[in-house]
C-alpha cells in the first residue's frame, strides 16, 4: 500500500513563488501527493519573528493557496518554528503562540508542524517542556493532524555537534508523552538519509510508540555544499515495502520547483511499481512528463554535469550548458539558467540568519 505522499517546503534560501507553489501542487497531486506544508526558512514570521503577525500580503497569499490545495483535494499545512519557545512558555509566550494559531486557523490549515528543529537542545527536561507546548497547541487549533518535529529528528552525529548533546532516552521521552495522535517527523539515520530500511524504521517506531512520518531531505539542495547541484536522479533506497513502517512520506524539494517534480514522481513509482521500479527509468519518463519530450532529452543527457560537477567546477561545460537552454521558453530550463546564473546559492550567512 502507497503511504501517503507530501511537499514540505522546508529549505533555507529563496523560497518558491506563490505561482509555482500552487503549479507543483496542481502537477502533482494526481500522482498521490496530497498535502503540502509552508514551512520555508526565509519566512521570519514563522521562525525568528514568529511572534509578529505575518504581513497583510503574506496573509492573503496563503489562504489563497489553502483554497487551491482544497480545490484540488490536497491537505494544507503550515510549520512554525517558535524559536526557543521551550526555553520560557510564559504568558508573553502564550499570548503569541495563541495568536499564531489563531490566524493558522482563520487562513483554513489542515495540518499543523510544530518545528523544535535547529535550535540549541542539550536540555535535560527538553522533551517534557516540548509536549507541555505541543499539548497545549493542539487544543488551540483547528487543524485535524498536528506533526512535530523533534530537536534530534535523526540518528545524526551532527546534530549533537551543531546543537548541543542531546539528553538522554529524548525520543523515547517524547514518544511516551505525546498524545498518540500526534505524528512525529523523522530524517532517518542521517540528516540527509541514503536510504530508509525496514530494521531502522522499526526501531525508530519503538522509541517514537507509533510509525515515523517520514521528512525526506531529497532532493532539497539549501546547503552551501549542496545548492552547487541540481538534484534531479529518481529515488533510491526507499523501497515500497517501508509503507508498512511509516504514517506518512514528505519530500523537503529543491530550490528549483520545476525541477524538483522529476524526482518527486520517481518516488511515486517506487511505491506504486514496488520491486519493479527502475530508478534509471523513472527518472527518464519523469523528464518527459515534467519538462516535454525535446527538453527532457537534453536533460536526461546533462544529468552526470548538472548533478554530480558542482557549479565551481564546470569549467568550459557551463558556456556549453548556457548555449543549451538559454532559448528555451520552459520554466525547468530558466531554472537551469537561473542556478547556472548563481541565484541559488546558499551561504553560511543565509543558514545562520533565516
């Protein structure tokens, strides 16, 4: 049985435009993607600033694409990040949150992400300051799913070396505090996992006591490292037979909207052929249906230089790459340009400040 699929859009950097959000989400919901979540780092007031209402076109902007995802029968979500939030839950703290929630509602969410990732978390009580927040927002919304994040959403050395230690049996913890509705995001053994196996998941599902809800970091590219790539090869290391281990799967996409629905509907073959899905393949038949038959082409035959190079290192290949795609009028080729172009680069100062 397929799980079911989502968008989260999660990255740091340039976030998509409202046009290309409801595009992506029209082009693949017949595929069996069927919520997408607003979670972007550039949006402040969902992070930083989250204590501050979001600007008046921002508002409208967003139950406009609630509307849409309801037109087209996918569920709409949105991730705040409160930053810091379980260090003083005081009044002041409720007041806001209140607030927040408040206008989550009046926008129409289905689904609330609770986001406790990338902040500082070697607190010994961190997991009971966390459900005292998470439990105290569920019954101040109107969203009929609730998904939280948890500080250490993987298995991840980094994420202790970034963020401090984190406290002992935090998941278990948490797991065994949280009301059993509430869905839980996890990135796998890694931050950006190679794949996800049945053993892990099933481990993972005892320390958590119910199934992960899977947040996959491909094909997102918002590293410093990582946005020096296009990330456009079919899905490994995910085989259909998971399903059985998880509540549900959400792709964190690219940078780049156009491009990153080639990868996306290779992991919905994956779960809908099972042990017949052919990466290599997929990936071809997802050119096409993305980008047409002519571009898709070009693209299938650039993908060992737009994947695996790196924008530093392209050397004569990019002037090769720009006499390629600069006449093409295809948004998925402006793409292309675009990053060639260098609007897509992340920078340490871009992580550090959304």
């Amino acid at each position: 049985m397929k799980p079911e699929l989502g968008i989260i859009e999660g990255f740091y950097g340039k976030p998509w435009s409202w046009e290309a959000r409801e595009e992506t989400i029209s082009f693949l919901a017949p595929h069996g993607y069927r919520y997408y979540i607003y979670a972007p780092k550039a949006d402040p007031f969902l992070r930083r600033r989250w204590q501050e209402p979001h600007p008046e076109p921002t508002s409208e902007a967003l139950k406009a694409l609630a509307l849409h995802c309801r037109a087209t029968g996918v569920r709409f979500g949105i991730g705040l990040s409160p930053y810091e939030l379980f260090n003083n839950f005081d009044d002041t703290a409720r007041e806001a949150l209140e607030g927040k929630l408040a206008f989550f509602n009046d926008v129409g969410i289905e689904d609330l992400a609770l986001l406790f990732d990338d902040m500082r978390g070697d607190i010994p009580d961190l997991a009971a300051r966390q459900v005292d927040i998470v439990h105290w927002a569920i019954n101040r919304t109107s969203a009929s799913r609730l998904i939280v994040c948890p500080s250490y959403y993987s298995d991840d050395p980094v994420l202790d070396r970034v963020f401090g230690t984190r406290p002992p049996d935090y998941l278990e913890q948490l797991g065994e505090s949280l009301d059993p509705s509430i869905e839980i995001f996890w990135t796998g053994e890694e931050v950006i996992s190679r794949q996800f196996s049945p053993g892990h998941l099933e481990r993972v599902t005892k320390q958590l006591g119910r199934k992960p809800f899977i947040w996959d970091n491909y094909p997102v590219n918002d590293g410093q490292r990582m946005s020096q790539y296009l990330h456009l090869r079919g899905f490994t290391g995910r085989p259909a037979t998971i399903s059985d281990h998880i509540s549900a799967h959400g792709i964190n996409p690219s940078l780049q909207p156009t491009l990153s629905r080639i990868p996306a509907l290779t992991l919905a073959d994956s779960y809908r052929l099972g042990d017949a899905y052919q990466y290599g393949q997929a990936f071809r038949h997802a050119c096409s249906a993305v980008l047409g038959n002519d571009l898709g082409s070009l693209v299938r035959g650039d993908l060992l230089t737009l994947q695996d190079i790196g924008l530093d290192r392209l050397g004569d290949k990019e002037q090769f790459l720009r006499a390629r795609y600069e006449g093409i009028e295809h948004p998925g080729a402006r793409e292309i340009i675009a990053w060639l172009d260098g609007k897509y680069r992340i920078t340490e100062e871009i992580v550090e400040t959304q």
